[in-house]
C-alpha cells in the first residue's frame, strides 16, 4: 500500500477524505494524522481528528497537533461554515484515545526521514504552517516526499473567503508560498475542481443509505455543510474539497489537470492568498505543480461511497 500522511483542519470535508482513507487500507497506508489550525483552532482540530480515527476503528493510527497559528498572521477560523466544534452535524462521542505526544512537526520531519526516499505521500487539507515549517526545520523532506497533494487554491473559479483567495492558501499565504517554492513535487485540488463536486440530496442519501455508522455520520456532515454553501453559491448541494485529494491518490484518471507554475500573493492586502496560476504559459516561470482542472463528480461520489460504505 502507498504510505501517506494528512496534514488536515477538520472539518466536515476533511473528516471525509480521511475516512475515505481509513476505510482504503489496500491502497492506503495512514502513517499518521497532523492537525494545524485552521477551520476551528487548534484544540478542536486534533479532538475531532481524534473523533474520526475512532469512528473508523483505527485509533491505532497516530494524532499529532502541530502548529497552532500561521507565524506572520494572527489565525482566521471558519466557524460559520464548520459550525463551532468544526465538525457539526453527527453526534460523535468525546474520543478516548489522547493525541500523541510528539509535535505534529517533528513527526512530519522524523517520519518522512525515516522512510526510502520518494515513499511518501503528504496529503494536505487545511492551511500549510505546519508543512512550511518541516521543510524550514528539514529542507530536504521536500526532496524525500514522492509528492504533495494538497487541496487549496483557485484560479478560474476565483476565491471563496476573498474574490480572489481560497481559505487554505489565505489562512497562511507566506507557508503555502515557501511550499510552492520547496522543489516538492506538487499537485493541487483547487477550487477549480472541488466547485464542481457538489453533495446533492441523492448523494448524500447514498451515504445514509449504506446503513453503516460511518455512512449515518458522513450524511450529518454533509448535510450540515449544505447549509452554508448552498445558501450562498444557490447551487444544488454543497462542493466538497477535500476528499478531492484521497480519491486524486485513490485514482487520478477521474482527473484532468496540467503542469503549472503556481505563485502565492503575500504582500497585498486585496489580495492575499491568491494562488496566481500561469495555466496558458504566458510566462517563463519554472512549472512547479500540477493544477487539476476538471473531474468526474459522480465516479468520485461513487468512490467515495463504495469507501464509505467499508466502515463500521
Ligand atoms: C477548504 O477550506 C476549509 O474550510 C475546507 O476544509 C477546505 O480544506 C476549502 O476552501
Ligand atoms: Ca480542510
């Protein structure tokens, strides 16, 4: 099985992808679980990571906090799309098992250092402080990794916390400019992508349906991000980011994306965390990630279902 770590914020969208993760022990090795701030703070973060590994029966698998704001920035939360635990919506009961004690950070570096060279996915979900900072403690992690997948971004679709900024990449726009710039090899589920896949009723009814807690869990999450989104984007059902990454990793043909050079906005005000993407090579600047584009919403759905659907 490929060997990934999550670097994640959950978040109703990020405690998807990791379960759908969980639930994919064949093709997926979950090394560990890091937590930053990001949705909600950072305490609630590593509970509800906590949570999640306890609802798919795998708390064997390790929970590290990492960092608990961007080191320029004073944090910005999401409560209002999260709700206040960052996970609202399914009643999931106070995790037993505590988090581990090692610094998310440290693990990041230990582990992807103790590991062969190019094993390694770095999946990520939420704003890269703590990713930024291995690669400035470690710099040769970046090399180490077989690649980043990272949800962040928006090129064509635009930003959703700012016109023109993602709440990932805005959270911390100096981290995630230094990750673009690591020499790690990158590919990014941006807002492009992840607008398109949209949790209708009848999705979220296939999860409900599979007659599992995890499935009965997943519904209430979704349903409760529906609120928001459908509210001010009046589509049909709500987009769902991050799971984008683990069924990109699951399998990357429901995908079309192209190599890009991709640049961080940090200095202005109108517009910080804009992920500044040259996807027509209108410019020489080197190619630095791969931007996917496009994706087939119901094979993803199907995939993520089918997943699902393995859990208790
Ligand atoms: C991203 O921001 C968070 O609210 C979600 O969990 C996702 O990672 C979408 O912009
Ligand atoms: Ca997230």
């Amino acid at each position: 099985a490929q060997k990934v770590i999550f670097d994640t914020d959950p978040g109703q969208d990020d405690a998807v992808a990791i379960l759908t993760a969980l639930a994919s022990p064949e093709a997926l090795d979950v090394l560990g679980i890091v937590t930053v701030a990001g949705n909600i703070p950072l305490d609630l973060t590593t509970t509800n990571a906590l949570k999640l590994v306890e609802l798919a029966g795998r708390t064997e698998v390790p929970i590290h906090s990492g960092c608990e704001k961007p080191f320029g920035r004073s944090l910005v939360t999401a409560e209002h799309v999260h709700g206040v635990s960052g996970l609202d919506g399914p009643d999931l009961p106070a995790p037993q098992v505590p988090p581990r004690s090692q610094h998310g950070v440290d693990f990041l570096v230990e582990t992807i250092r103790a590991h062969a060279p190019g094993s390694i996915r770095l999946l990520c979900l939420g704003p890269l402080t703590n990713v930024a900072l291995a690669i400035a403690k470690a710099p040769d992690i970046a090399g180490r990794l077989q690649d980043i997948v990272l949800m962040g971004g928006g090129s064509f679709e635009g930003g959703n916390i700012t016109p023109t900024a993602e709440f990932n990449i805005y959270v911390d726009p100096e981290a995630a400019s230094a990750v673009f710039r690591s020499g790690a090899a990158i590919t990014v589920l941006p807002l492009d992508v992840t607008h398109f896949m949209r949790s209708t009723r009848e999705r979220i009814a296939a999860f409900a349906g599979l007659g599992n807690r995890a499935g009965e869990a997943v519904a209430a999450m979704l349903t409760f991000s529906e609120r928001f989104d459908v509210e001010k984007y009046g589509w049909e059902g709500a987009p769902l980011h991050d799971p984008c990454v683990t069924a990109y990793v699951l399998a990357p043909q429901i995908f079309k994306g192209r190599s890009v050079n991709v640049e961080v906005e940090t200095s202005s005000a109108l517009c910080r965390g804009m992920t500044v993407v040259d996807y027509w090579g209108v410019t020489d600047r080197p190619k630095n990630a791969v931007w996917v584009r496009s994706g087939d919403a119901d094979a993803f759905f199907a995939l993520l279902t089918e997943r699902i659907g393995r859990l208790p």
